[in-house]
C-alpha cells in the first residue's frame, strides 16, 4: 500500500503571496488533516476534511483553507502569506467516520514553507 | 490547551530500556491515548495506542493505570535509530480539535 505523499517538499515564498500544498492519502483512507509544525514545536492542528467537507479546526485564521477531492486527495491553500507562516506542514490521513480522532494517522513527511 | 504533560526530554543507553510517561489528569471517560514518534524533517508515525491496562504490539508496549490519569510507553532495548521525538495524544471521537504537546526528546547515547 501506498503512503500519504506531500508535495512539493519544500517551498520558498514571498510575504503576501499565496500558497497551495497538495497531499495524497494512504490507499483506503478517506479522511485527511492538515498540520502546521514551527521549529522546535509539536504538530498543530489546522482542520480535518472529510467526504470533502470540513469537520473540525484549529485556531488558525480563515487565510487558510482546503479542500478535499473525491479521490480523497486534498488542498491547503494559504493566502496573504506572514512570515510567521513558515514552518513544515504535515498531512495525515486515516479512515474515520466522519468524526475526529480515529488516532491512527498515517502522515506524510510535509512540505517546508519558507515565507521571505 | 494541551492535556498531556510529558518531560521535556530524555537521555538513555543503547540495549536500555525506556520508559516515558505522560500525565493526562483530565482524561475523559472515551479518551483514548496515542503515541507518535517523530524524526526530523518527518511526519509522526503511529507507535501504540490504548484504552486501559496494557498494550503491546512489535516496537512498544504501552501501561495504563487504573484511574487512567497517566500513561507509560516502554521501549524495549533501545538503539541509536530510537532517538527521536515520542507524542502523548489523548482523545476521542468527539474532540473537534487533535492537540500534540511538545513531545518528549529521547537522545539515545551508545
């Protein structure tokens, strides 16, 4: 089986541009989360897509955003990019009903985003 | 807020055993706890989860007390490959929100 692949796999962008990251799920998982992880720092949850909706989301600002395909693929789009935007972003997927926290996340080795 | 409360970071020898625990004093009746482990410039990978007593697959073995207040993940003979950043995650189904605390650093020494 396949794993959860991200890409691109690493990024360099300018403050106030927009970015978007792309992820394809482990075979047969049909739920997709997206993290940001700074440096030093644990993974932080940004929103769950399931069955192409949105099911659950951190506290980050609505500049960032998704979404999920009905190969269960999906988007993290980031407009008006900060510089405190930089960091790894990881995304994981998993087979869930519909609700958070079926905690076996599959997780892709995350796209490095450099904002300058 | 995260729940869980784990050391900052660990030192042990290769061949040791390793225990690491993690404090979730507000555990909730349909909490479950998951470990991750982490290397650099990766995603997490699951290790183990569990509900109550004890839980063992191929790489851990994960002890939970009876009120469930804290956990314990246990690496048997560690070797260098095992340094690492290890996750406690604890709940359920009906969290809206999937929290990772600071993780625990394990710096395998030979």
């Amino acid at each position: 089986e396949t794993g959860v692949t991200q890409s691109p796999t690493h990024l360099i962008k300018t403050r106030g541009q927009q970015v978007t990251l792309r992820c394809s799920s482990q075979s047969g998982h049909n739920t997709v989360s997206w993290y940001q992880q700074a440096l030093g720092q644990g993974p932080q949850f940004i929103f769950q897509y399931y069955r192409e909706e949105e099911n659950g989301r951190g506290n980050f600002p609505p500049r960032f955003s998704g979404l999920q395909f009905p190969n269960y693929s999906s988007e993290l789009n980031v407009n008006a990019l900060e510089l405190d935007d930089s960091a790894l972003y990881l995304c994981a997927s998993s087979f869930g009903t519909g609700i958070l926290a079926n905690y076996g996340y599959t997780f892709g080795s995350g796209t490095r985003l450099t904002v300058v | 807020l995260a729940k869980t409360t784990q050391p900052i970071s660990m030192d042990s020898y290769e061949g040791q055993e390793v225990n690491i625990t993690c404090s979730h004093n507000n555990i909730a009746t349909n909490d479950y706890i998951t470990w991750y482990q982490q290397f650099p410039s990766q995603g997490p990978r699951f290790i183990i989860q569990g509900y109550k007593t004890k839980v063992t697959n191929e790489v851990a073995s994960l002890f939970i007390p009876a009120d469930r207040k804290s956990s314990t993940l246990s690496l048997p003979r560690v070797s260098l490959s095992d340094t690492a950043v290890y996750y406690c995650l604890v709940g359920d189904s009906r969290d809206d929100k999937i929290i990772f605390g600071k993780g625990t650093r394990l710096h395998i020494l030979p």
